[in-house]
C-alpha cells in the first residue's frame, strides 16, 4: 500500500457511499470524512500551483469548517490553530498544487483522530477523477 493513501468512495447519490463510509471508518486505521465537496467547491483554487500564505489559511480554514461545522455553514469560516501547521508543512513545497492541500488536510483530519488513512465521501467527486 502507498505511503500515507487516501480513500474516495465514489458514486451516484443514493448508492450506497454513506454505508460503505461508515464500515470502512469503523477500521481501526482509518477515518472517512464527511461530504467535503471540496474538489467542486474549490475547482477555481486547484489550478493555481502557487498559493500566497493568506489565500491558503482562507482555503484550509474554510475546509475545517466545512468539515467540523458541516457543508451548510461554510460561511461562518473560523481561524483554527491546526492551520498554520499545515501551511508551514507546504511552505517548504514552492508551488503547491491543490492535490498537495487536500493531501495534507486530509491526514490532519484523520490523525486528529487517532487513524491513518483519511478518506471522503462525496459522491459527485467521480467527476473530477483524473485517469
């Protein structure tokens, strides 16, 4: 298995990804996430390769949001400390790809809980899956 891999489960809505989220999380090492949207949500961000340091913060405290308080109040974005973390973990990067931000969020999320392995469950990342 590659080092540090991340889980999609994919699919049309109402297929079963809820469920198969929910078995796959109850493994001891891994950690689904809830409905992020955030290959959609940020489809404007992730052609950028270079980020500067306030746009970032922006990205990921808007991800922790989302996934702490839940896709629907997305506009209350608070500041959480676990940002810089991440963004001193890119800094060293150069050109951080949007691949590399949802990468490092992702493993913050799971091992906040204990878990390695992270993964998300929103079904309509099937479209943006790159063969």
């Amino acid at each position: 298995m590659p080092e540090n891999p991340i889980i999609f489960i994919v699919g049309n809505s109402r297929s079963g990804t809820t469920l198969m989220a929910r078995i796959l999380s109850c493994h001891q090492d891994i950690h689904i996430l809830n409905e992020t949207h955030f290959i959609e949500e940020f489809a404007a961000e992730k052609k950028s390769l270079r980020f500067e340091s306030g746009q970032l913060r922006s990205i990921i405290n808007r991800m922790l949001t989302i996934q702490r308080k839940g896709y629907y109040r997305k506009a209350e974005t608070d500041q959480y400390p676990e940002t810089d973390s991440i963004v001193n973990e890119l800094s060293h990067l150069g050109e951080i790809s949007f691949k590399d931000i949802i990468r490092s969020f992702f493993i913050l999320e799971a091992s906040r809980v204990g878990k390695s392995i992270p993964g998300d469950q929103t079904p309509r990342h099937v479209f943006y899956i790159n063969p």
